[in-house]
C-alpha cells in the first residue's frame, strides 16, 4: 500500500512541477524523496528468513 501511496506522491509532484511554481514543486519533492528513504529503510533492514 505505501508503494501505491509513493507512486501517487511522485505524480502529484509530476503535475505540480508541471503546473505550480517551482518552489511548490521542490517542496513536495523532498517529501517524496523522504518518504521512499524512509520506506526503502524500513524494508531493507528486514530479516530475510531464508532456508537452502
């Protein structure tokens, strides 16, 4: 789900940079970056269970 929520982020920073000013747009930008740093974070400090 929070993948979906980064792509639908990531548009919304695709209209505002093409639409709204720029400062709007780099705003909501770093936002996004933050977000997909946190999520990335979260998900590559998972334990893998693996078994061979």
């Amino acid at each position: 789900m929070e993948f979906a929520a980064l792509f639908l982020a990531v548009t919304v920073v695709l209209v505002a940079a093409w639409r709204g000013t720029r400062t709007v747009a780099l705003v909501l930008f770093g936002a996004t970056l933050a977000a997909s740093v946190a999520t990335y974070l979260h998900h590559a400090t998972d334990v893998l269970k693996l078994s061979f």
